[in-house]
C-alpha cells in the first residue's frame, strides 16, 4: 500500500477555476458593517483578533486590505484615504512606526494622529506585540510541548532593552529630523541584532556581547555628530511622556528587526534545548527498541514551527500599549453606538467583552 500524501499548505494558488469559487454567506444578523482596511495581508489575522473583543449586537467588522482593483497596499495607501472616508463604514488601521512618539512633530504624524476613523499599534508595528516579553515562554511550550522554565524573557528583553537604548535614541531623534542617513535602519540592526546566542545565565555573555557592540557605535556617533548629544538626549527625556523607558524601548523598535534579528534567534536557541531536554526524558525511560523509536517519533510529529507560532501569538493583551489601542477603539464603539442606539434603542452593554 503506498504511503498516503500529508497535505501541503504550499498550492499553486494561480491554478483556480473562477466557476467553483464559493459563495459569500450573507450576514447572520442585521448589524452594521463597518470595513476595516490594513497595511498588508500579514497584518489580517492581528487585527481580526483585535476586533474579536469588541463583538456588539451594533456593529460588525471586516478585516481585509483595500479593496481597489489595482491591489494597493501599505501605510501610504492608507493615508491616502483619510478624508475620503467616514468613521460611520471605513476605519483605517496602522502600524505607528514612529509617528505615535513623534508626537505631532511630523506632518505624518500630525495626520495620524487626528484622524477619526484611523487607530494605529503604539507599538512601533503589529510584530512588536507579537514579540512582547511576558508570552515568549507560552510560544516555546505550543512549539516544543515542554512546559520547564529555563530561560526569563522578561528579565532577558528589559535587560537587552537598556543595552540598545542609546542606540534607539540615535535612531529615533535622526529619523524625525528626516536624518537617517546620520544613523541608518540597516546601521541600527546591525548595531542591535543577536548575532550571537547563549542562554547561559539567562544570556549574560550574550548581553556582554550586544554591550560591547553598542557602545562602540554610540561612539562613532557622537564623534561624528557632537552637536547632536545634548539635542539626543533631550528627546529621551520628551519619550518619558510617551511611555518610553530605557527597559521597555523593544516595543518601539523597528518591528522586524525586533523579529527577525532578536526574537527568532532567541526563541530558536530556547526551543532547541527544551527539545533536547524533551528527547533526553524520553531516551532515560525504560522504553526501548521499536517502542523508544515510535516515542520518539510521536513526539516529533507534535512540534510546530516556532515562527508560526509566534506569527499566531495573541497573548499580548496584558501590554499597557494595547490597553491603549483598546480604549481608543471602546471609544469609537461608544460614540458609534450611541448614535445608533439614538435612532434604535435598546438595553445592552457598551463595554468590550474583553478583560485581561
């Protein structure tokens, strides 16, 4: 008997025939639609879970990128289409950048931050809350299935916060001056990435390390620029007010970088010994030849891709910045349903279903 085919999530998605595409089903009650646009598919799924905890008898949403026949897609777009649109059927979701800690500094951010209908992350992008220190732990459990303790993320993420922290200042105080050519996105992931990894002593050497290489680009760029220290500093003092501190700067970070270049290597490197420490229990049972071997293979089939579970990570709401991106959007819902609730009353919450 030939062995059946797992199934693949990799298709040739072009191979479709238009005349068994299915059906839209038509909504289930009569709540208001309200569109909600995003920057690009990858950002769907983060704000569905958003909106998931704001479910009302009033409103319903969906999520989708822009519905033009030219596909656009990205921040610009959406900018684009403030003014066009009305707080009533459309809202605009973003990720901050920087524009949350620009603070009106920047026309961008001035319009951002006035928009009616648009709600941005705080963070500096979605993958910041995905990467939020406290639920690291909870991602290497779904993708090893071993629940021992033996990495602090939280302890680990404030301390590498206050390593690049001088670096992060550099970034931000040249990139709102339209400077970045003073300290570049690629010069600050260099500057910031793990390119080394050890979780020895909750990554001591491994923040020695990243210390080392920040302070010698901290130096470079204040020889380089010496009229600019005393202006750097004062911009970390004017973030205070924006909730940035020296031990919590990864969630203002560039969210990629902060993905790709720190979370991942690190994740990578906790969830290869819990496997291993996994694989040790089983190989030290009692349990041996075809049975050891099917134990073994059990237990393989079980783990999951780190990545995908991280991408699929929701356990960010305890982050005081989405506290925030949730309260603007409880007062949008307060105000829309109130008017209408003024031409259809009815007795029912206004609140979030959500508590964390």
């Amino acid at each position: 008997m030939k062995p059946k085919k797992r199934f693949s999530r990799r298709r040739n998605l072009a191979a479709y025939n238009p005349q068994q595409l299915p059906d839209i089903l038509p909504p289930e009650d009569d709540r208001y639609l309200v569109k909600v646009y995003v920057e690009g598919y990858e950002d769907v799924a983060f704000w569905r879970s958003i909106f998931d905890h704001f479910r009302n008898p009033y409103l319903r949403f969906e999520i989708s990128v822009p519905n033009r026949d030219d596909l656009p897609k990205g921040k610009k777009v959406l900018m684009s289409m403030i003014g066009k649109t009305n707080m009533e059927s459309v809202l605009l979701c973003v990720d901050s950048d920087f524009d949350y800690l620009f603070d009106g500094s920047t026309e961008q951010s001035r319009e951002i931050l006035a928009a009616e209908n648009m709600f941005h992350t705080y963070t500096y992008a979605t993958e910041n809350y995905l990467c939020y220190a406290p639920s690291l732990r909870n991602v290497c459990v779904k993708a090893t299935k071993n629940d021992m303790r033996i990495f602090d993320f939280e302890r680990f993420m404030a301390a590498y916060s206050r390593a690049i922290y001088p670096l992060f200042l550099w970034y931000v105080y040249s990139a709102q001056l339209s400077h970045e050519s003073v300290f570049t996105l690629a010069e600050f992931r260099a500057s910031v990435r793990l390119g080394y990894v050890d979780i020895r002593r909750n990554g001591e050497n491994t923040l020695a390390w990243l210390e080392r290489n920040v302070e010698r680009r901290r130096i470079t760029l204040e020889r380089d620029n010496p009229d600019m220290i005393e202006a750097v500093e004062a911009f970390g003092e004017r973030l205070k007010s924006k909730g940035v501190e020296s031990d919590n700067c990864y969630l203002y970070m560039h969210g990629h970088t902060l993905m790709d270049n720190v979370t991942m290597p690190l994740l990578m490197a906790v969830c290869d010994k819990l496997r291993q420490l996994s694989v040790a229990k089983i190989h030290n049972s009692k349990v041996e030849g075809v049975a050891l071997k099917n134990e073994l293979s059990n237990y393989t089939n079980t783990l999951r891709s780190i990545r995908d579970v991280l991408l699929d990570n929701e356990n960010y709401t305890s982050c005081p910045l989405y506290k925030q991106l949730r309260d603007d959007i409880q007062t949008y819902l307060d105000i829309m349903i109130g008017r209408i609730k003024a031409e259809r009353p009815a007795p029912v919450s206004l609140r979030c279903n959500f508590e964390p």
